[in-house]
C-alpha cells in the first residue's frame, strides 16, 4: 500500500481573532415601550412610561403641539429620555427640518432601541452616519427605509435600473417599463422625463440589445426623433462587430435623412453631423478595402467550416470593389470647409496613392479656411519641398513657426526649410541668394542643424571664391557635436550640386570615402544618415547618391555591433531605419541591437514594424504577436518617459495583428 506524505499542520497566521462581544440586554425601558404591556412596567417607571405613550399617540393623531407638552414632563435622567429624543427627531424629520433632525438623532445612545428605530431616517438625512456603515448594515438600512416609504413609481424605476444594468436581453425592462409608462404620462412634472427614459433604452440597445428590440422601443416610445428609421443606431452596432459593410449602408441612410433637414437641427450643428458622418464613412470604406485586399488569408480560417483551402466550393469569387473613400471625404470638406480631418484624410489618401498634385490641391484649398492649421501647413510645406518649391515651403514652415514659436519640432522644421531653400538658390542662382537666406536662418539653423548650416555656408563660400572663410567653416561643421561624418556628406553632396571645379571637389569627395570606410559612433552614424536623407526630402540628386545608402547603412552595423554610447543613441540609430523605410536592412541592426540591450523595447518593436511593413495588409499573426508582447512587457517596465510612449503603438500594431473575422462573417447584433 501506498504510504501517503502527513500532511503540514498550517501555521497560524497570527494570535486568535476573538469573537464579537454579545449585545448588551435590552434596556427595561425599551422592553416595556415595545412590549406596551402597562402592567410590567416597575412604579418608578411608569410616569416616563405614560409620557411617551402619550406623546406618540398625539403626533400619530397630528397633534404636534400636545405631543411636545407631554415630552415635558420626562427629565434629564429619565430612562425614557432616549424615546423623548427620538420622537423629537421624527417630527423634525417630518417637517423637512433636516438640521434639527440630524442633531436629535446623533444624540441616541447606539446600544438602545430608538437608535435602531431612527436608522433608516439617519441614513436618509446624515451622510456622514450613511457612509459610516457597514456593507451588509448599510444593506438592511436601505431595505428599512424602503418598506418605510413605499412608491409604486420609485420601486418600479430601480428594477428597470436593475434590468437595463443586466448584460442580458432586454425583454424583461420592456416589460417594466410598459407598466410604468401609464404612471409617467398621468404626472405632469414626470412627463417631460420620458425622453431621457428613452435614452436609457437606445443606449441599452446598443450595448446588448436584440433585432426585435427595435419595434418594442418604437412600441414604447415612439420613433427617436433623431434617428427616427434607427439607422444611426444599426450602424453603431454593426460597425462594433466589424460588419462594416453592413455599417456603411446604415451610416449611408443616416447621412441622407439628415440632408433632408429634420426640424429642430440648427443648419450649422446639421451641416457639421453629416460632415462627421461622411468622414467616419469613408474610414469605413477604407477598412472595407484594406480587408477585401487580404481575402484570400481568409483561406487559414474558414478551412474550418467546411470550404474553401481544397474544398469543395474552391475559391471565392473576387469580391465586388469597396466604395470610394474619397467621395465621402470630399463632400465631409465641402460641408466643413475649416475642418481639418477630413481635408487630411485626403491629403494622406492622394500621397499614399502618389497623386501628389490632388494632396496640394486639398491642402491649398483647406488653409483658405483654416490658414492657422498648423498641420496641414506642415504638411503642404514637406510636399512642396520635395518637389522643388523649397522657397514656398520655407514661407509655410515660417508661418507654422509664427502661430507657435516655442515649439521644438517647428523650429527645427524651419531650420531645415531655411537649408533646403538656401541650396536651391545656390543650384539654381547666385551664391549671394543662398547666403542671405542662411543668415536670416542663422540662429535656427546653428541650434538644430550646425553641420548641415557650416557645411552649406563652405561651399557657398568656395562658389564666391573666398578660400579662407570657406576653411573656417568646413572647420565649424566638422567640430559639431556629432557631425563629424554629416559634414563629410553635406560639403561632398554640395560641392556636386554647386557644380565646383574637379580640383576644389576632390578634396570634399576623398573626406567622404575615408569616413565611410572608418569607425562611427551610432550618433554619428544618425546624424550621417539624416543627411544623405535629407537631400532625397528636397528632392534633389546627384552622383553616386543611390550608392551611398549601402555604406551607410554598413557602417551602422558596425556600429551597433562594436560602437559606444548611451542606449538612446542606439535607439535613434535604429529608428532611422525605419524612418528611411529602409525594410530590407533593418532587421539585422534591428536584432544585434536587441541582442546587445534586450532592455529595451524600441528593438523587438521595430522588428514588428518591418513585418507590417512588408505585409500587404496584416502580417501572419505568428510573426508579430510574440515580440509585440515583448514590446510591451519592456515598456511597461521600463522607467523611461520615451519608453512609456510607445505603448499606445503597440496597442494600435497588437489590435492590427489579430484582425476581427468573425465579426465580419457573423457580423449584426
């Protein structure tokens, strides 16, 4: 036979609670009030005895006065003194007097009768007794005070509060509320409540409601007056399933019965809801494409119903095309003109599709209404620079600067403009024209871009023929903190734009191929890669461009494998990367620097990035789920502000990487 192990007595936690004191007797005063029985009440007693049958019975008669006259007559050290305190406080309390009431009642010894009686009425008038309570006291009071008061009304609306609360059908609220309807309408100051009552049920439909609760409702109350046909409400509950198609037929009629004009909508509340409604439609309409665009992933899921991977049915015809998004973002900027959301939405729409003429077209047309936009005037600012118009785009990120001239990003912005505009001028026309436009940029082009800025100004200086001022500031733009291999880029690249001769160009050619060749701290590796990027963002090439990337991006290798410096240079080194979508490469630097900081969550969720980045649409869940839930976990634990702030893209990626099939197959309430 087996031998079982004994079992570890458990150690106590601690000394032995003791068990609560017995209540104390009930007071002989008490027991003879109670009991009413005159003959059992001692003869020292029975004066305080009389006095307070007698009170009580002229107040239960309504005769206040009397009642006072005869709680005269018990003293200071009667026993009955807590019955006289009690009736006091109930006729306080029944005359509203809530003070008086409150101090009569605070007065009772806790351990006698009237302190028990008087608790429901405490509870109602002292919040500070009511939350002294416990739960389950607390319970058994409310309880008193409702068999106190009863209200056919008040007991019918905290059952339908209890049935609305229920995740549960809503049959049973139905029911309760058709009884107390009758009530609502016969009373003139309860009437006007129905509608918020109403309310109630829409919201409840919303939430855990049924198809067939929509006629009960309209039974109930009627149609709602702003949803009359429940198509706001359909398209709610749709779109919260991921039935989106089903979502924009509704979305759709909603949109055409307001463009009728419903009475009671101001025109300007009207025009801007429909707005609000085409712009939600055509996001709508481009999650219906973005899904449409990845049917045939479905194949890994519907397997299991009997279809499609080699079944029977086969394939899936193609499905139908998905509305035109920008159909509906138009018409939303044609009704709100000086809103934003849907003028971006376009402009995001036509760069995505490389139409970049339409995105400065909406752009223009939008700062006509709104010129104080400060992200669409940034936007059409990087649009007009990448196509060349570096003088327009330095005058918008000016005005975006004017309207906040503290921000950070917006100077360093301007910076870049007052560069990008300068060596225009100086591909395009005199050298003096560029070198005006650095000195008005001087001070916010040495604080965020003293490489770029010294190196420009060297070059500039060379095309004017001074040699000796062109060293001082080659000089200036490699001693910048971290610009040593920017500077070797920005003169080379500069020096072919400004078409120097072969003998002044060697010099600046020869720098650059030594210092990709060599060793690089990961910020200078950053700052070397912004530059060569930064030529792409003006839309300007030149030789050997395409070329360099490789080395670059060599070179950050090695960096990120050997190189020192903070974790926060490594970071960045990274996250230009992905910032120059340079896909194929990252993931290498991407995985050595994980290895080296596995701390840090900005690696596994960059790796995440490049496998959004390839996909089509999602990536195969297997892919990411794993270092998204590394990402987070890193992030969370992380004490870093920077780190803090990914966790809202982590969020967004996890919810793309899990996409709702079901909700789309089986969709509807």
């Amino acid at each position: 036979m087996a031998r079982t192990r004994p079992r570890t007595p458990e150690r106590p936690a601690g000394p032995p609670v003791p068990p609560p004191p017995p209540p104390p007797p009930p007071h002989p005063a008490d027991v003879a009030i109670a009991g009413r029985i005159r003959s059992n009440v001692p003869p020292d007693m029975l004066g305080g005895y009389d006095a307070v049958v007698l009170a009580f019975i002229k107040y239960e008669a309504g005769d206040d006065e009397a009642a006072r006259n005869a709680l005269q007559a018990i003293g200071l050290t009667s026993p009955f003194l807590e019955w006289k305190v009690l009736l006091r406080g109930l006729m306080a309390y029944a005359a509203n007097d809530t003070a008086r009431a409150i101090e009569n009642f605070q007065r009772l010894n806790p351990d006698r009768m009237p302190a028990a009686l008087a608790a429901p009425l405490r509870a109602a008038v002292d919040k500070a007794f009511k939350d002294a309570q416990r739960p389950e006291a607390a319970a058994a009071i409310e309880k008193q005070f409702l068999a106190l008061h009863p209200d056919p009304l008040a007991d019918g609306l905290r059952q339908l509060r209890a049935d609305l609360s229920r995740d549960k059908p809503l049959a049973s609220a139905f029911r309760q509320v058709d009884k107390l309807l009758p009530l609502f309408r016969m009373n003139k100051g309860l009437a006007p409540l129905i509608p918020k009552l109403a309310g109630c049920f829409y919201r409840a439909i919303l939430t855990h409601g049924e198809p067939a609760d929509m006629p009960k409702y309209r039974r109930a109350f009627g149609p709602p007056t702003d949803d009359p046909d429940f198509h706001r409400l359909e398209g709610q509950i749709y779109e919260a399933n991921g039935a989106q198609e089903e979502a924009i037929k509704h979305w759709a009629a909603y949109e055409a019965w307001l463009a009728k004009g419903p009475p009671g909508w101001p025109a300007d509340v009207l025009a801007r809801a429909r707005a609000a409604i085409l712009q939600r439609l055509g996001q709508l309409a481009v999650e219906v494409g973005d899904y449409d665009d990845g049917y045939d992933d479905e194949d890994d899921y519907m397997f299991m119903f009997g279809g499609r991977r080699g079944g029977r049915g086969g394939r899936r015809p193609p499905p139908p095309a998905p509305p035109d998004p920008t159909g509906y973002w138009r018409r939303a900027a044609e009704l709100a003109p000086a809103w934003e959301l849907p003028a971006r939405e376009l402009f995001d729409w036509y760069m995505d599709e490389e139409i970049p003429a339409s995105a400065e077209a909406v752009a223009r047309k939008f700062l006509e209404h709104n010129p104080t936009a400060i992200g669409m005037t940034s936007s059409l600012a990087e649009l007009l620079g990448k196509s060349g118009h570096a003088a327009e785009a330095l005058e918008l990120r000016k005005r975006a600067l004017a309207i906040n001239p503290l921000d950070r990003t917006l100077r360093a912005l301007t910076a870049f403009a007052h560069l990008a505009a300068a060596r225009r001028q100086m591909v395009d026309g005199p050298p003096a024209a560029a070198d005006e436009t650095l000195d008005a940029g001087r001070e916010l082009c040495e604080e965020f871009m003293p490489a770029g800025y010294f190196s420009l100004r060297a070059i500039t200086a060379l095309k004017r023929g001074r040699a000796d001022t062109a060293e001082e500031f080659r000089a200036r733009a490699v001693g910048a903190p971290g610009g040593r291999l920017a500077a070797t880029l920005y003169m080379a690249a500069d020096a072919a734009l400004a078409k120097l001769k072969p003998a002044a160009k060697k010099p600046f050619d020869q720098a650059l191929t030594a210092a990709l060749a060599g060793s690089a701290t990961p910020r200078e590796v950053s700052l070397l890669y912004g530059a060569w990027d930064q030529y792409f963002l003006e839309g300007l090439t030149y030789r050997g461009q395409k070329t360099q990337e490789k080395k670059i991006q060599t070179l950050a290798l090695t960096a990120a494998t050997s190189g020192e410096g903070p974790l926060l240079d490594f970071e960045i080194l990274a996250q230009s990367f992905a910032h120059r979508r340079a896909w194929a490469a990252l993931p290498k630097i991407a995985t050595k620097l994980r290895q080296r900081f596995p701390t840090s969550p900005v690696f596994p969720l960059l790796q995440a990035e490049v496998e959004f980045a390839k996909a089509d649409d999602a990536p195969r869940p297997y892919k990411v789920i794993d270092v998204l839930a590394l990402a987070k976990i890193l992030a969370e634990r992380s004490t870093e502000p920077r780190h803090k702030e990914l966790l809202a893209r982590i969020q967004e990626l996890q919810e793309q990487a899990t996409p709702n099939y079901f909700g789309r197959f089986f969709g509807g309430f």
